[in-house]
C-alpha cells in the first residue's frame, strides 16, 4: 500500500434517508437485520485497505450506528461467522484462499472486493510475469516446492462480487459512499471516465506536459485525482476505464517522445494480471 498525504474530505451524506431492515441488495439477498452484520477478510494482500477503513475515523463511529462488526482484526478481536456482509481485501494465490473464499461467498448476503488486490489483482500479480516456480525459488528458495501456488486473480474469478472498491490504497469518500449503498439496499455504479477528467476539474497541470508518463487517460476516475494532486503519476492502481482510449494514450506518447515500455512496465505494477488485451493494442504502431 502506498502512503499518501492525509488530504480527504469525507461524509456519509444523506444519513436520515437510510432504511436498513428489509433493504433489498444487488446480490440477491435480503438483509432483514436492524443492523447487517459486517465481516472483514484478508487474501494476499498488505491490509492496507483494511487500515483505510480504521482512518474513517469519526464516519466509521457514524457507520457503526448502522451496522455491527462481527470480525475485523484491524480493529477488534471479536471473530463471529454470523455475517451478512463480507468485505474481502486481497487476491487469491493459493488452492487453499479458493476454499476459503467459496466459504464466505455461501455464507455472506453481500460481497464486497475492496482495493486493488480484490478488484484486479494488484501488485501481487507482478509475479505472473515469471515461469510458474520462479517466486516460491526466490522467496524460498529449494524449499520453495513445499508451497503450493497459483497465478494471481483477482477474487471475481472465483465468485459472485456484487460492490467493487478500487484503489490502492481505497479511497475513503468511496468506500463511505459503497457503505452507504449497501445500507439503502442500492446499487453502486462505479465512475466510468477516466482520471484525466478529474485532474482537470483540480486544476492539475497535466503530467505529460512536464516530461513524465502518466496512466490517466486510460485509468478508472473515482479517486479525485489523488496521486497528481500530490505529486505523483497515476499507475492505474483503480484498472481500466470500459473501452480505455488506447490509440489517444498512444497519441500522447507519440507527442512528447515517451518511450512505450516504460509506460508499460508500470501498468504492469497493479494490472499483470488483467491487461494483456491492452498491452497488445497499445502496442499496435
């Protein structure tokens, strides 16, 4: 998880029209709870997401007049499996987090994939990017064929996700709002333009102007142009937009003479796992 500057706004707006006992949500289920029972889970992941959800701070004392939390070890020992809803932080690496998951999604009402891990993979599917063996040698070394292994996936390659939180780390005025959506029993429907949008309504000046790459035009906006705002480029830790504007980020490199395996390379930091399909447009010359 990256760390970031403290700068965030946060609010759960509309708290009066809230209706929580019998809220129908996407998932199929009713939560007929006076207050759903909320469970938080960890794959292959750093928890970094999870700690965002502790930095809620006074939304969180907010969120917990509407809901119970029935496991979270970020914040509690109390560990329960009567859950309704489950929010899972990480991507799934072994045989063994494929049992595990199957279990939650039978057990939980609602899934939630939070952060870049759950969603697309993450930085964990950077070692996708090797022969099958090469990270257990190098982590373990010859006792490395004592750990059984699989490519890096995201968690909805194994399960129904019925709410998506990108970001890595997550960003808090999103994961308040999805929060807020499951209470109503509504559906979240995730930005769908790209963060370049965004960085123009904060006044940013664009990246590529300075000399630097940048995954903007093509990257899932949702995040208020969090890392330009501070300094840094974006790397598409949210994925792709739908229909990402490939021949315009092709454009881009071409206007300022960027080299494109570079710009590659950095995609790959939380994508390696789902963009392949972009890689082979983009390379298209």
């Amino acid at each position: 998880m990256r760390t970031l500057p403290d700068k965030r706004d946060i609010r759960l707006p509309g708290r009066a029209g809230i209706q929580i006992q019998g809220s129908q949500n996407p998932g199929g289920g009713t939560v007929k709870n006076k207050k759903p029972k909320f469970a938080f889970f960890d794959f292959t992941d750093c928890e970094g997401c999870q700690l965002q959800i502790v930095n809620l701070n006074t939304v969180l004392v907010e969120l917990l007049e509407h809901i119970e939390i029935v496991n979270f070890r970020e914040a509690t020992s109390e560990r329960r499996n009567d859950y309704d809803v489950a929010v899972v932080e990480g991507s799934v690496s072994t045989p063994h987090d494929i049992e595990r998951l199957v279990k939650i999604r039978r057990q939980a009402k609602t899934i939630v994939a939070l952060g870049a891990c759950a969603t697309i993979g993450g930085v964990n599917a950077v070692k996708n990017l090797n022969p099958p063996g090469i990270a257990q040698h190098r982590v373990y070394g010859d006792k490395g064929k004592n750990f059984e292994t699989l490519p890096v996936k995201p968690i909805d390659c194994f399960i129904k996700v019925d709410y998506y939180i990108q970001g890595c780390p997550v960003h808090l005025n999103e994961v308040a709002e999805v929060f807020k959506c499951i209470l109503a029993g509504k559906k979240y429907d995730m930005p769908n333009y790209p963060v370049c949008m965004e960085c123009k309504m904060n006044e940013n000046v664009c990246l590529y102007q300075k000399g630097q790459d940048c995954l903007g035009p093509v990257t899932r906006a949702g995040c208020g142009s969090w890392c330009i705002n501070n300094n840094n480029i974006c790397y598409s830790c949210r994925g792709l937009v739908d229909n990402p504007a490939v021949d315009a980020q092709r454009d881009i490199l071409d206007k300022y003479g960027l080299k494109l395996d570079e710009m590659l390379a950095k995609f790959s930091l939380y994508s390696a796992c789902g963009g392949e399909k972009y890689d082979q447009e983009i390379k298209k010359r």
